[in-house]
C-alpha cells in the first residue's frame, strides 16, 4: 500500500454572488474545485503540484491535511482518513501555508516552539536535538528571541518551517513556502528542503507558482486544471511536449546583405525575425529546422561577432502548456 | 492537558507586555468611575435611595476595576478568522474550544487584575462615599473571590458563544457589539443592579450577565449574605457549564461547515 493514496475525489464549493438589479434573490455559483482526483504518492517522495491559480490545489492541501472535508472520494495517507480521525492524523504531519502564520505575532518565536513542543507533547530531550538542528539548518540562532512581528518576510517563513517540523511529521504539505521570497531566500529554503527530504526521509508535497522550485526539487511533478489531474510524471517529460521553441540571437560584424530589408522572406520558412539594437533575434522550431542546420544558414550568411543560443524560458513553456490544456 | 498549561502561562506572559494599555485603560476606568460617581453623588442629593451611597460607590468602582475581564476579546483570533490562519489551528492536535477558552481566560485575569489592584488600591485612598469600601466581611471577601472566578468562566463562555458568529460573519464588529449592549446593561456596569426596581431585579439576577460581575460584588459587599453563598455559587456554575456547552456545540458545528477560502 502506498503511503497517500487519493481516489476520485471531490469537492465543491457555493460562491454567493452580489444580488443582480432587477433580480429578487442572489445568485449561488456551485464551484466544483476538485472533480475526481486520483493520484498516490510514496514515502520519501518530493512531490510538486502545479496549476494556475484556483485549479484546486490549495483545496487538495486543505483535504489531505484535514482541514476541509470532500463531498465524496477516498484519502488515506499512512493508513488514515484526514478528515475522519482530525486529531491523531494531524500529529503525524506538518503543514506550511505561505501566505499565513502559525507563530504569534507579539511573542519570542522561541516562546511559540515551547508551546508547539507541548501541544505535540514533544518531549524535552527530542525537542532539544530537533530544535538545534533545525535552527543550524534554517539559520536561527539569531532571531529566536525576536518576536515574529519584527521579522522580514524570508526570515519568517523559515521560522514558519522550522516551526511546522519541530515535531518530525513524516508528510510535510507547502502551500506556495516561496512566495515572495528573495533569490538567496528561496536558494536556502530549496537547499533546506532538499536536506529534510534526504535526511529524514520526509514526504514533502509542495504547491507553488515558481517554475524554478518545481525543478530544482521535485522529481514528479502533477499538474492540475480545472479540478482535474491533467499530468503525473517527470518534469523533464512534460517540459519536452512543450518545448517546441529556440531563441537564437545573433550578432554580425556586418550585417549580412543577403537578409534584405525586411528579413523574413529571406530566411528558411517559419523562422520570426526581429530586429534590435543591430541584433538579430530569431524564433524558430527544432522541429521543423534542426538547430544543426540553422547554426549553418546563420553562419554561411557572414561573420558572426556574437551568438547565444536559447530554449524557452520555462515559465513560458508552462503557459503555453494551460494554454494549451484550455485552463 | 500540558498545551493549555502552556497556553495560559504563554498569554499571561504576553499580556504583560502591554503595559502602555494598561495604563490607558486605567485611566480610562478611573474616568467613568468618577463620572459615574458623582453622577450618583448628586442623585442622592436630591433624594437618598434605599441603598446607602458608599455601597453605589463600592459598586460601580468594582465593576470599572473588572471591566477588562468582562468585555476583553482575542484579537488574534479575529484576525486569524478573517484571514484565514485559523486554517493552522485545525491541523493541531488539540481541541479548539479549550484551546481558545484557556487563551482568553489567561488575557482576561491578566487584563483585569493589571488594571483593577492598582485601581483598587487607588479608591481605597478616595474619601469615604467617593471611593471603595472594604468588604462586608472576611466570608463575603472569600465568598466573592470564588464567585469573581465562577464569574470569569461565564465571561470566557460568553466569550467564545460570540467568537462563534464571528466564524459565522467574519466581522467581529456586528454580533460583538450587540451582545456588549446586553453585557454592558445586564451585568450593572452601566447601572448597578442594586439599583433597579426589586421586581425586574428577580429576573435579572436570574440571567447570565449578572453572574459575571453582579453576583461577586453583592457578596463583597454583603448584599447577599453568606448564607445565600451556596445558593449563588451554584447558579454561576450551573450558567458556566451551560454557556459552554452551547459553546462548544457551536464551534463543532462551526468546524465541520469550515471552509478555508484562497490560496
């Protein structure tokens, strides 16, 4: 049996609208948030879950995590229903919501620990091993007797974190933990998450809108549209369907005459040229010319005095994915 | 059990921090009861009233020196219901009530006792009919003593009954204020007890509010014999368990309709 184990679940919500003019009553929108997803994750799995926004991923955290009940569908995750046995199950996992906080706001967050360490009944000499070592791993030391209001935002996740792990859960679940990070921030945090997966074995199931956390740390990743699962699998698999298009930027030492005034017509066809600061940018697919020979008709042409060479950035690649997939 | 251990000694601790308030609200309490005072002062001046002035007095200074316990409310749980972080409570392996019910007990008799000995102290000073006076008796003072903790469970019940339409709205400010209206008025923080009509008065020493502060004053100051003790505790303590069982019946039903909205 595998460690989560979702099937075909759902879940739905009523979203009351502002009474129209001319109209009585309000109108109620039934949402369907979730339409029968199925998926199972293994013990020791850094999964990524990615959507654009309200394709139900958050609400796939708030089930699994207990907070929300399905309207039908089955959960288990080491052999418990969330929402069914609430109490137990949630000793068992830690959970981060990017955009909230679990710390008080007015209090030493070495205070909010203390309370954390007796709400899980964490005893004294495992709460101390864990603390110290989250607190060298998440970088701390300084910031333990501050209260959480006087924090930067990066620093407060990290707090958050360590907060969410002081009682070792096997299931961590991240709600979007790098939004609005900086890059050194977000280096730490993927560093450090990479480290709790390796080293404990922690199962972490992470949501997020950044591309780069997805591949620097997941090694499955699923995507999800419309409350429907739309992938399952490697990053890698998904990006090459989508990854269809090369930059090429080219710089000649003279421009060559061959390209004409108006370029396009000039060079093989489906390539889009523009023209820029005396640089040629140019889009085209792999597929239909192989980069070899577009590197040969580029080369033939004159004197290349400088040259970089492109795939999609990845953000575009999923865009041009949802677009695809009609999300 | 250790977590709301550790709850009550973390929000007591917290609420010491807020001294800048504390001096605010002293200052504030000590107004109106001046106010109030002599507003009483003169009252009698016209006509005398049944109840003798040093009593109106002793009343209406316990009632300011308490006041904190009776209307304080959990900002961060406000908070945590409009944006949403209540989420965090609900993956915590504790019982939200309790939980909730122990954080506000520990700010209210933190709140209330950081304001009201010192105002206590004060009107000790003041001269006689100004200020207050001491206790009816030793019994009474101890009889009081339980009676302002029985109180302060049906304070921390009512507490949380109007939390729970605050999970329902998601604005404090509606239900709060309404039911503060009732507090305020039938808990004689407005106007004593003592001082209403004895046939209204059967009824409202009958109700919740006036077992939050009415019922311990009275014994203080001798109002209710010791006799009677018995008898007042134990309507305190049947309206305590009663509000928290509504309460918490409330909150149940308030998790299981608990959606969480955004990301």
């Amino acid at each position: 049996m595998s460690y989560i184990e979702v099937n075909n679940l759902r879940k739905t919500f009523t979203v009351r609208k502002k009474r129209e003019k001319g109209k009585l009553f309000r109108e109620k929108e039934i949402v369907e948030a979730l339409q029968g997803i199925s998926f199972v994750v293994e013990k020791g799995e850094l999964v990524g879950y990615i959507g654009p926004n309200g394709a139900g991923k958050s609400t796939t955290v708030k089930i699994l995590s207990g907070i929300l009940t399905p309207e039908s569908g089955e959960a288990k995750v080491g052999g418990m229903v969330p929402w069914k046995e609430r109490k137990e199950y949630v000793k068992h996992i830690g959970v981060v919501f990017g955009q909230r906080s679990q710390l008080w706001w007015d209090v030493p967050i070495l205070d909010s620990y203390s309370l954390l360490k007796d709400i899980y009944r964490i005893s004294e000499k495992d709460y101390k091993g864990r603390l110290n070592e989250l607190v060298e791993a998440l970088q701390l030391e300084k910031l333990l007797r501050t209260p959480l209001r006087l924090l930067s935002l990066g620093q407060r996740m990290r707090a958050e974190l360590c907060g969410s792990l002081l009682h070792r859960p096997e299931l961590l679940f991240l709600d979007e933990p790098t939004i609005g990070l900086d890059a050194v921030s977000k280096l730490s945090l993927r560093d450090f998450l990479k480290w709790e997966n390796k080293e404990h074995g922690t199962t972490i199931m992470l949501t997020t809108h950044d591309m780069e956390d997805i591949a620097e740390l997941c090694s499955r990743v699923m995507v999800l549209g419309h409350g429907q699962k739309l992938f399952d699998g490697k990053l890698k698999d998904l990006l090459e369907k989508y990854d269809t298009v090369r930059n090429v930027t080219v710089k000649y030492d003279v421009e060559p005459i061959c390209f004409g005034d108006d370029y396009e017509p000039n060079f093989p066809r489906g390539v889009k040229v523009t023209r820029k600061n005396g640089e040629l940018r140019l889009t085209y697919s792999p597929n239909e010319i192989p980069t070899a020979d577009m590197l040969a008709f580029l080369q033939s042409a004159g004197t290349i005095n400088e040259m970089t060479l492109e795939s999609e950035n990845i953000d575009h690649l999923i865009a041009a994915m949802y677009k695809e997939m009609d999300l | 059990m250790r977590a709301y251990i550790s709850v009550f000694r973390m929000r007591i601790k917290m609420e010491l921090q807020y001294r800048g308030a504390m001096i605010g609200g002293i200052v504030c309490q000590m107004f109106f009861g001046i106010v109030l005072v002599a507003l009483y002062h003169a009252l009698y001046e016209s006509k005398a009233q049944a109840m003798p002035i040093e009593q109106v007095s002793t009343y209406v200074w316990l009632q300011q020196a308490f006041f904190r316990m009776m209307v304080a409310t959990d900002p961060d749980l406000n908070d945590k219901i409009k944006n949403g972080s209540i989420s965090y409570d609900l993956c915590r392996p504790v019982n939200m009530y309790t939980f909730y019910y122990i954080r506000v007990a520990a700010q209210k008799l933190m709140g209330s006792l950081m304001r009201g000995i010192p105002m206590i102290i004060v009107t000790f000073l003041l001269p006689k009919g100004w200020g207050i006076t001491l206790p009816a008796s030793g019994g009474g003072l101890f009889c009081g003593l339980i009676a302002l903790f029985l109180g302060l469970l049906c304070m921390c019940a009512l507490e949380n009954i109007t939390m729970a339409f605050t999970m329902r709205t998601l604005d404090s400010r509606g239900m709060q204020s309404l039911l503060n209206l009732l507090m305020v008025t039938l808990s004689g923080n407005l106007l004593p007890l003592t001082l209403f009509p004895d046939s209204w008065q059967k009824v409202i020493t009958m109700l919740p509010y006036a077992q939050l502060l009415d019922a311990p004053i009275r014994l203080y100051s001798g109002e209710y014999l010791i006799s009677e003790a018995p008898l007042i505790l134990l309507r305190q303590a049947g309206w305590a368990l009663i509000l928290i069982l509504i309460g918490v019946w409330f909150w149940e039903q308030n998790r299981k309709k608990m959606i969480i909205q955004g990301g």
